[in-house]
C-alpha cells in the first residue's frame, strides 16, 4: 500500500504528545516534523511546505498565535489544527477551516483530519 504524500508539522511541547500524534500520523504521512516550541514552528514553516500544521496554543518562546500568525503569512495555506484547552476564547484569530480541538481530545479526530488533506492550497492573501 503506498502513502499518498503528506507533510505535517507539529508544534507541542509536550514530548508525550508529539509522540503520540508522531506514532498515529506515520501511518497515513509520509513526512512529520516536530518543533517544540513556536519559535522554532515558525523557523520550519518558513523552510518548508506542509499539507498540516497541529498546533498548541500554549508554547515556549512564541505562542501558538504567533505560529497561526506565520502560517497567514505564507505563500500556500496549510490545514490548521489546533490542540489547546483554551482555543474557544481565540476562534476569532484562526484562519478559515481551522480545526479545534480542546484538549483533552481524541486522537482519531486529529488522525481523520490529516488523511482528508490533499496538496497546500495556494494561500488567499
């Protein structure tokens, strides 16, 4: 069986989680990348195309606003999905078609997300 091409970022601190979301997601990309804090999640961004981005809100250095900031700002338009428990009190910053998430959550919700994702559409900016 071969795996449609798929690049996700995760951008979480919490090193439990990322491996977790890392041992779901290898099944359904064939391209995860890990940032532990939003600094170095907006570094990678820039570097590099992503079909997905899954982001904390809460994050070291920058937070997870300022990685929603930076993925606006690109030349194509990553699906964005947000784990955080507080994200209901910052819907209004999330780009359209944003997926929330508050934690805790259910990591098949996250799983359906990626597989549903094709190529990086062009960004509307």
């Amino acid at each position: 069986m071969s795996q449609q091409p798929c690049a996700v970022l995760i951008v979480e601190d919490d090193e439990k989680l990322q491996d977790l979301l890392r041992t779901m997601l290898t099944r359904h990309c064939t391209s995860i990348d890990v940032a532990a804090d939003g600094e170095q999640g907006i570094e990678m961004l820039r570097a590099g195309t992503y079909n997905a981005v899954i982001v904390d809100l809460m994050l070291p250095k920058k937070n997870g606003l300022l990685v929603i900031e930076a993925i606006a700002s690109l030349a194509y338009a990553p699906r964005v999905i947000v784990l955080s428990a507080i994200s209901r009190y910052f819907h209004d910053h999330f780009p359209p078609g944003t997926l929330v998430l508050q934690k805790p959550f259910e990591i098949d919700k996250v799983v359906e997300a990626i597989t549903s994702v094709r190529e990086p559409r062009a960004s509307a900016t």
